[in-house]
C-alpha cells in the first residue's frame, strides 16, 4: 500500500500535521508520496506532479478543508480519498485531525467503506477541441463582469426548460448541494440521490425556483446577450469564458469520487454539526 499526500500550503496546521503523519508512516514503513508543491514546502524530496500521483499510489490522503478535497478527488480518479479537516466547515473532509491515523490505519487493513459521489461532466469547446470537464460539487455559469443581467437558455433532453434573466446559473450534485447552490437558495439534497439541481444566481424574477431533476437528464445551458463573456467555473476553478449564443452540456460522468468513510459519523449528524441545526442561540448575549 502507498499513499498519496496533498496539503494546503497555506495551512501552517496542515504543513504540521502532514509531518507528523510522515513521521508516523516512516515508523510503520508504510510508503508513502506527496503532491510536488507540498514536497516543496515541507522540504522534502520524495514528491510527484499532482497528475501523475494516481500512477505511484493505492489511496490519497488529503489534509485541508474541502477545496484541498475537491482538487484531490480530481486527480485520484477512482482510488479512494481520506479526507481529514484542516479547514473551517469541512462537509466532505470526514475525519478530524484527531481521527486522521485511525482513518489510515483501517485503509491498511482493508477495514474501510467507500462513499461513492457521482460528478458532472461538462462537454465544452476549449482550443478548438471538445473537452469533457469534471466536478464533483457544480459546474457555474457566471454573468463575471458583464454590466447588464444575461439570459441564460436551459434545455433538458433536447427540451427547452425557460430562459432565466439571472446572474449566472449552478448545475449541482448531491454533494455540491451544501456548497455553492446552497448560497444561492437550493435545496440541501442527501447524498447518493440519484438527482441534480439547478439553481438560478439572484434570478431577475421572484417566481424562478431552484429545480431537482433526474441525474440522467443532459442539460444545455447557452448565454443570450448581444456581447460580453461569461466565465465557466468547475468545482470553483475558471474552465473558460464562454462567448454569447455558445453553449455547454452537463450530464453524469461515468468517473466516480471515492471517500473512505467515517463509520462514527452520518449524514444526519453531519448537517446538525455543521449548520447548527437544533441548537438554540442567543444572539446578542
């Protein structure tokens, strides 16, 4: 078994922690490799690129907050991710620092579960040539700096939808429901269901809703306006600036993100932790 180790360098407590976690893998002699600028900042010469991690390793490690998670998950493809919390909210990172060598010591013994989380899989044109992005939390069409309100066209299966005057459009999972869409005013969707949603960005009209539809729907979303361009964000990362009129598919990627489990924790408890569901509050005192 080898792992993969990614950090967020800008994290003194994840640069600690990934130290004593290599520490704790020398002691054992359990290989282990770290994401190059990672290596670079702890000083140490046994690294790769990002890209070529998944060729070295068995499983990866992640020590950050979700965005640490999420630019690992995109280059682990199927192997499976621990994902231990150095950030603030941490929805997807399951384990605290406290439980971080439990979660790799049930990883070596084979004694783990996988949550499988399905992503999106944008068709778009970059270069002259089609390219199919992955996101495993959304893919965002945004207004960006363009000064007047956009209509962003929305068809289903070939089917328009409605044309939305609206500040940009969320195309999310089930795991992207706790991030970016939930912002915006979607709906919290528990994971593994088998469903997308759509969420308009601070919608021109009071009657546009969020909608759920069926993770096997293709979805096309165009911009209409005379001028400008309109960034494409996956999972937070600007993919391209879309022209007027040009148009992107989303639909289910066949490439699934697996996370190694926290048996101590559900869903449930997940929610109630961490948007302090059920606890009373006294502002002001």
């Amino acid at each position: 078994m080898k792992f993969a180790i990614v950090v967020n360098v800008t994290r003194q407590n994840a640069l600690d922690l990934a130290r004593r976690l290599a520490e704790w893998l020398d002691e054992r002699k359990v290989a282990y490799i770290f994401e190059s600028l990672s290596a670079e900042q702890l000083q140490t010469g046994n690294s790769a690129p990002i890209e070529e991690l998944s060729k070295h390793c068995d499983a990866f490690i992640s020590l950050g907050g979700d965005g640490t998670l999420l630019f690992t998950s995109h280059y682990a493809v199927t192997k499976p991710v621990i994902g231990v919390n150095v950030g603030y909210l941490g929805f997807l990172t399951e384990f605290t620092q406290a439980e971080m060598f439990t979660s790799v010591e049930r990883v070596l013994n084979g004694t783990y579960t996988i949550h499988t989380r399905s992503q999106l899989e944008a068709a778009v044109s970059i270069d002259n040539e089609m390219q199919h992005l992955r996101a495993l939390n959304d893919v965002v069409i945004e207004k960006g700096a363009y000064p007047r309100i956009p209509t962003f066209i929305i068809k289903l299966d070939g089917e328009l939808l409605s044309s939305y005057r609206a500040d940009g459009i969320i195309v999310a999972t089930s795991t992207g429901s706790t991030a970016y869409s939930m912002s915006a005013g979607g709906p919290i969707i528990a994971p593994k269901s088998s469903v997308f949603v759509i969420t308009p960005i601070c919608p021109h009209m009071l009657t546009v809703r969020p909608i759920v539809i069926s993770d096997e729907k293709t979805i096309e979303v165009s911009v209409d306006a005379p001028d400008g361009s309109f960034p494409l964000n996956c999972d937070g990362n600007l993919k391209k600036m879309l022209t007027p009129q040009e148009s992107i598919t989303v639909r289910k990627s066949s490439v699934v993100i697996n996370l190694v489990a926290n048996e101590n924790r559900d869903y449930c408890e997940i929610l109630r932790t961490k948007l302090l569901w059920g606890r009373e509050h006294n502002f002001g005192q």
